[in-house]
C-alpha cells in the first residue's frame, strides 16, 4: 500500500501520470474541494466519485482559495495537512494542490474522464460545466445529499459546553 505522502504530486507529474493511466485503458475520475475538516460526507462523496472510474485524483484548494471561498478564520487546517488527509483514504490515488478560484485550468491539463461533484451541485450549477462540455468530460453528481458540511460543524463545536 503506498503511503499517504506519496499520493500527493505536482501538477505537472500528474499530467504524466494521467497519461499512463489512460494508455491502460483506465478511466480517470476527478473531485475537488477544500476539505477544511475531514468529515462522513467528504468520505462518501470521495468514495463514490471513485466508483466513477478506475482512478480518483482529488485536487485541494489552496490555502488563500480556501480563505477568499470561506472568510475569515479558514482554513482550519493547513493545505500540507489537508492534503495529507485526503491522500490517506483508500479511495483517493493522487492529490494535487490548486490555487485557481474554479478547477477549469486542472481540468484542461489532465484531461480527466470523469469531474466528479457533490450533491450540493446540479448539472446546472457546477462551475466547470462548459469547459467539461467543450473538453468531452463527463460531469457526474455523487456522494450523499448535502446534510454535513464543515460549517455546521464547527457552529456545532463553538455552541458545545467545554468542560
């Protein structure tokens, strides 16, 4: 099994490795958010994107994209240990960092089979929408419905009693 550190490569050695990964034949599944605090519904949206396809690259929003998408505050966590936690599920094989306000510029160098979003999106309303369309990649909505979101979590933690 690889290591979690591992899984985390540069944009430019993911280009290669997506390369390889197409040559065999494989479909390549591609996700993406900030992940601020690791919780079930980005374990379920990552799992069933990979059900998508033989491969799930998952990029991770910069620390300065997480702050201008989430305010003040945010990130919790730092990128290098968002990363980390993500590279550490089972059904993610590589993470890559980005700093762009939408994954187009991603989508465009890797070329992925699948861009894969949460519940939260509609066909409608995912970002990316008409550049999968130009680029022929196929836009799937997975995971759970949109009942978990790190927000809330951390409204649930500020109004806990600490003891």
């Amino acid at each position: 099994m690889r290591s979690s550190e591992s899984k985390i490569v540069s944009r430019q050695k993911l280009k290669s490795l997506v390369a390889d990964h197409k040559k065999r034949g494989q479909t390549v599944v591609f996700a993406n958010g900030c992940f601020d605090i690791l919780h079930v519904g980005h374990v379920r949206y990552l799992e069933a994107a990979r059900r998508q396809g033989h491969i799930l690259i998952v990029a991770v929003n910069s620390d300065a994209s997480v702050r201008s998408l989430k305010g003040p505050g945010r990130p919790i966590l730092d990128e290098a240990a968002r990363a980390r936690l993500v590279a550490a599920l089972r059904a993610v094989d590589y993470v890559v960092l980005f700093s762009e306000p939408t994954v187009a510029s991603l989508l465009r160098d890797l070329l992925p089979d699948v861009h894969a979003k949460g519940t939260d999106y509609s066909a409608d309303t995912v970002p990316e929408r008409a550049i999968a369309k130009e680029l022929g990649i196929q836009v799937a909505i997975v995971g759970d419905p949109k009942n978990h979101s790190t927000r809330a979590l951390l409204a649930s933690l500020r109004k806990a009693p600490h003891g």
